[in-house]
C-alpha cells in the first residue's frame, strides 16, 4: 500500500465555525489524503500531541478570531522542543497581509486566503508532504 | 530495531510513527510487529459499536477521564470509512474526544478502514498491540456499526459495548440481527432525551446469559456525564469475569485463530499479486476458461507449488 498523506486541521481559539476549513478538508479526502480534525478550542500544545499520536504529515491551522499571529507561530514551537519539527505547518483563513511575512518567517510554511484555488491548496500538500 | 525500543520505552512518537507503517504496509512493519508482539497482551481490549451519532466517541470521552481517575493508561483506535470512490477520509472521531488534551496517559489514533470491509481497518488490531506494547493498560476500539463490523469487533475485543439509543418499543424489536448475541454491555445513551427506561427494560428482557455473564444494560448521558462511573464499573466487572473463569483465554484464542488465518490468507494473496506469480495465475485462469482443468483441481496445484514472499 502507498503511503497517505495525513493532515491534521485545527482550530485553535475560539471560533465557532468554520466553513473555510471544511470546504478545504473535503477537496484533501477529494484527492485521497486522510484529514484528522481535532476538537475545538485546542492548546498549541494540544494540537502538536494529537498531530504526534495521529503521525500526520502537516498541520493545517485556521483562524477567523485575529488570534493567529499569537497561536500559530506557537504551534511551530512546540512542535520543535518536542521533536517534531519535520511536521508541516500552513496557515488559512482571514490573515492580513501585512502578518504572511511574520508567519512565514516564524515557521509557517504557506499561508491560504480566503481567495486562494483549491487546487492550489492540494497540489501544495501533495508536493511538500513527502 | 530501533523504532521498537521507542516504543516500548514509552515514546508516543515512536508509537505514532509506528502505527503508520502498518497502516501503509511500509517494510519493517511485519519486523516490528513480530518484535512488539512478545511486549503485548497484557491491555483490556474494548470495543464500542453502535448506529452512527448514537454518542460512541462521546461517551468514550466521558470514560477516558473516569479511568484516568482510576490511574488507568487509556488509549483509542477510533475508526471510520474511507471513501470508496477517492480513497481519502475525513476523520472526526478526534472532535468528541479533545478532553484530555496533553495528558502522557492518553493515546488517540484515528484510523481510516483504507478498503478493508466490516468497518475495521486491516491496521486496527495492529495498532492496538502498537499501544498495547507502549504501556496502555484499557484500549477503546470505535467502529460505525454497520454490516460486518459488530461480529468482526466482538470476536477481536475483550469486550464489546453495543450502544444504542432511546426508541420506541417497535423499534427495540427491530434492533438489527445478531446485535443481542454480540454485546457484553449494552449501553442506552442519551438517556436527556427521554424514553430511556422503557428502551433499556425492553433491552435488558432480550438479552441472556451466555457461557455465566448475563450482559447488563447501562443508561447513560454523555452530555451531561450521568452512568459514566457505572459504565466504567461494569467494563472492569466484565474484565474480572474473563480473568477468573476462563473466558480470557478463550477469547485470547479466538483472537490469535482470526489472526492467524487473516495473516495466511495475507500471504496468499501477496504471493499472487507479484508480477512472475500473476503471469503464473493468469495462465491458470485461461486453462479453466478453456475447460482444460477446473477451479478447485488447479487451486491445488497452485497452492502446492506456492513460493511464499520472503
Ligand atoms: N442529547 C445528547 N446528545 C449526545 C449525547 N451523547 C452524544 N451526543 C451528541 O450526539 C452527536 C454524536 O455524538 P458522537 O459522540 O460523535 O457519536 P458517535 O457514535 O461517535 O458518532 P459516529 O462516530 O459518527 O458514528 C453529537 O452531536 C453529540 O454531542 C447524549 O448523551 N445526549
Ligand atoms: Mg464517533
């Protein structure tokens, strides 16, 4: 069997809902890839111990709250002191552009506005998830 | 190797990467496992079945932190289909279940069933020996119940918890074949919406003794968090029922002969996917279209001379 890729989609703080990252989750399982959704108002912490036990290839994080430049930068943190740095961080959702320099610098590999084709967003993990 | 030594050191990461090569057949998989193997047996294997949205990750959650309570290490295997049409899934057991966050005494995997029918994946049981080896005391095996999947889960788990909701009295009557045999637990969920009690008496005047355990029927709300301690209480009696009379071990058999002839059939059919054997095979296929031999005759054959994947 081939391998497949697996995402893990998190939302961290406290949206409520998120048609954004659904509509992204199922264009994933549209191209094979298996998408693992945690629970709501997770911890970076929380996000890198289940993407740890899931084994994912790449962590998609998605905010509409503002709470992004605190968080997700986060996330790439403790995914590194716990020995998980090859993981693969992106970004989508409401993101100014003034902070996608500020995210990427930090360790965010891409990030996805709310305008950007759904292929793209495919052929990015495809590519960049071993 | 090196990834087994992780694993049996604790290491969850280990244990995460692990499971993964199982599920995509990677080629240490069949090393490791045979490896681990001698570190498993010793975790109490529950699975939980039941119509979808009936409250199975929910109430797993709720028990979760009641045995954590009980200084218990719990770890779930929580399965769900893949789609037939582009092999993807999305996996959403996870969302019910965020409760315990980082706790280290907490494993949760999501597992999709990759092609396998029965609503269990080829790698679950595999997985469950994966954190049985890592030290997991109490294992939840989640399944959708459907078809096949509640008789593949209760001849694999320890124990089996059928979860059900409240239904008018007709509807207890239809409750699918099979579903009283296979349960060692019952357990009527939802119990805030009313209609509990009739449901759970109708249930409880189904069900018989088998072999001196006469299942019980809990009533639970996950919502609220009611029943969860008695919940808990009636897997721990189950598990003392098995170890004292002798069911253990005969479920442990049951187990071992289902894995045992999942793992022949496994290497059967390996051997005729390789590309020399499948020439092998398709030239037998012809003889029997042509009548130069026939079905069962040429299965012999061709077993006899089998040549087995290294
Ligand atoms: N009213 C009420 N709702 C509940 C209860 N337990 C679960 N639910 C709700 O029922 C829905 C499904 O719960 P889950 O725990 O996901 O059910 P499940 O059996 O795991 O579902 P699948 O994995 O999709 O088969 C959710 O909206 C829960 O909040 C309960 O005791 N009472
Ligand atoms: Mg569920």
């Amino acid at each position: 069997m081939a391998k497949k890729i697996r995402v893990l989609m998190a939302k961290p703080g406290l949206d409520g809902h998120d048609r954004g990252a659904k509509v992204v989750a199922r264009a994933l399982r549209d191209a094979g890839m298996e998408v693992i959704y945690t629970g709501l108002r997770q911890s970076p912490e929380d996000i890198v111990e289940a993407a740890i036990q899931e084994d994912v290839d790449a962590i998609g994080l998605s905010s509409l709250s503002g709470a992004h430049m605190a968080l997700f930068p986060e996330v790439v943190k403790v995914l590194k002191k716990r020995g998980a740095g090859d993981i693969l961080v992106v970004a989508g959702g409401i993101i100014p552009d003034d902070d996608i320099p500020k995210l990427k610098k930090a360790g965010i590999k891409a990030v996805f506005g709310p305008g950007t084709p759904l292929a793209d967003i495919v052929a990015f993990f495809r590519s960049s998830a071993k | 190797m090196k990834i087994v030594e992780q694993v049996l050191k604790g290491d969850k990461r280990a244990a995460g990467k692990l499971i993964s090569m199982i599920e995509d057949d990677d080629a240490g998989a069949t090393e490791a496992l045979a490896a681990i193997y001698p570190h498993t047996g010793k975790a109490h294997v529950v699975g939980f079945t039941g119509p979808p949205g009936v409250g199975k990750s929910s109430l797993i959650n709720r028990l979760i932190r009641e045995f954590r309570v009980r200084d218990r290490k719990v770890g779930v295997v929580a399965v769900d289909p893949t789609s037939p049409f582009t092999g993807g899934a999305v996996l959403g057991d996870r969302i019910r279940m965020s409760d315990t966050g980082t706790d280290p005494g907490v494993f949760i995997r999501s597992m999709a069933t990759r092609g396998h029918s029965g609503g269990l994946a080829l790698a679950t049981f595999d997985a469950v020996k994966v954190l049985d080896a890592l030290g997991i005391d109490l294992i939840f095996v989640e399944t959708v119940g459907a078809g096949q999947s509640e008789i593949d889960i209760a001849s694999r788990a320890h124990t089996t918890v059928v979860v059900q909701m409240p239904q008018s009295g007709d509807a207890v009557q239809a409750l699918k074949a099979g579903i009283l045999e296979i349960g060692d637990i019952y357990v009527v969920n939802k119990t805030d919406l009313g209609g509990a009690d009739s449901m759970a008496s109708n249930l409880d005047f189904m069900l018989e003794e088998r072999q001196g355990w006469r299942p019980p029927v809990v009533q639970t709300s996950a919502l609220e968090g009611k029943g969860i301690k008695e919940l808990a209480d009636a897997i721990n009696k189950h598990y003392r029922y098995l170890k004292g009379g002798g069911g253990w071990r005969r479920r442990e058999s049951d187990r071992a002969r289902k894995e045992l002839y999942e793992s022949m059939k496994r290497l059967l059919a390996e051997a005729y996917s390789d590309e020399t054997e499948g020439v092998a095979f398709e030239e037998v296929v012809g003889a029997i279209v042509v009548r130069k031999t026939d079905p069962r005759s040429a299965a012999k054959t061709l077993l006899r001379d089998l040549k087995l994947p290294k």
